[in-house]
C-alpha cells in the first residue's frame, strides 16, 4: 500500500481502540453526554473511571499526515501545527469540563500512519525536530510554538497510539509522556504505571527519557 493511500482513522475506530486498552487496564470508559453541557462549551471524550469513582478525563484526538503534492513529500511544519492545535483544543475540552482541575488530563493521539509516529510527539514537546544532541529543525522562537508551551503545561499525560495501518485496531506501539510538574502530581504518579503495556499485549514502549523536555 502506497504511504498516500492510508485514511486516518476515523473518530469512531480511535475511541474503539482507546477504550478498549482503558477496558484492558480495568477502566471503564465513559462517553460524556454533550447535551448536559452549557451552549458555547464543550468537553474531552472520555470519563474514566474505577470502582465507581472518576480517575481521569481522556481526550482522543486523531491527526492526519497530509502529503504535500506540490512539494512531493510530508513535511514538518504541517504536522508539528497540527499537533500543537489539538493540544490547544483539549486544554480549552478539560478546563470546560474541570476547570479546577482535580483529575488528571490525558490526551490520547492515535495514528494509523506509519510515518506519524511518536517522534512527532517527542519533537513537539521539545518544540524542535531534534535527533541526540543535533537540532534539525527548531520551532522554538515562533510564537504559535511560545503560545501553546502553556497548553503542554495543563496537560499531565500524552498517550501515543500506533495502530496497525492494515487492520486499523491493533496497537503496535504505546508511548507515554508524563507532566512532571503537574498540578495532580501524585494522581498521575499512579495513573501512568496503570497504563503502561502489559507484556502479554506485546505492544512496543519507547524509552520513557526520549520524551523527556530535557
């Protein structure tokens, strides 16, 4: 299959996949009525929950790796935006939902596209395109990038899901970035061990210090 030919998923196959690995990890997912909500607000997808008690507030967001055909390539700059503007979005979702912030937040990307992968997320907390110690392309001093710092800052868990790009439901692969500043520091302590791959799922993990902001 030709890299072009690949649809993202769907908003109802990234909740089908999400929520089931929330079911597996003995969370119940829930979906939040939008009509209870004010007009003019919204809200993240997902309540979850267990024994009965919210845990955290999930987010699903699922961007498309557009191919530039008048550049005859993927670039940068396309996906790094798209990235930082789903994060600008579901910190207005969470602060609608919870402006107090008493749960965690987690914001779960999910891309069936090989050539999306957790690296864009890696390189979008960091605000450059960076491979060890060799900036390739950096973000830093543009103010779209200085503006949405604060939005990776009330954010205190990215989960990244890639999925099969044939079957378009298994995980291949998990990444978790932790906000170690939190403002729920403690819940999220005890939240990432709980979502972290079980060995039996055979789901690949990045080392954790390759999303470090470091």
């Amino acid at each position: 299959m030709d890299w072009k030919d690949i649809k993202p998923l769907t908003e109802t196959e990234a909740l089908s996949v999400v929520s089931n690995y929330f079911y597996n990890h003995k969370f119940i997912p829930k979906r939040i009525d939008t009509n209870n909500i004010p007009e003019g607000q919204h809200s993240p997808d997902l309540t979850c929950a267990q024994n009965d008690k919210d845990i955290f507030f999930c987010e699903v967001k699922t961007p498309s790796h557009i191919f530039n055909e008048e550049l005859g390539l993927y670039t940068w700059n396309t996906a790094f935006n798209k990235l930082r503007s789903h994060m600008h979005t579901a910190v207005k979702q969470f602060k609608d939902a919870d402006i107090r912030h008493s749960l965690p937040r987690v914001v779960a990307f999910t891309s069936n596209h090989p050539q999306l992968n957790w690296t864009h997320l890696q390189h979008n907390i960091l605000g450059a395109v960076k491979y060890g110690d060799k900036i390739l392309k950096d973000f830093r001093g543009k103010t779209f990038v200085a503006d949405t710092n604060k939005d990776i800052n009330a954010i205190d868990i990215f989960l990244w899901f890639q999925v099969n790009y044939i079957n378009r439901n298994s995980i291949v692969e998990l990444a978790i970035y932790q906000n170690c500043d939190s403002q729920v520091g403690k819940m999220v302590d005890e939240l990432v061990p709980k979502l972290t791959p079980y060995k039996n799922e055979n789901i690949q993990t990045p080392r954790y210090s390759a999303l470090s902001r470091q």
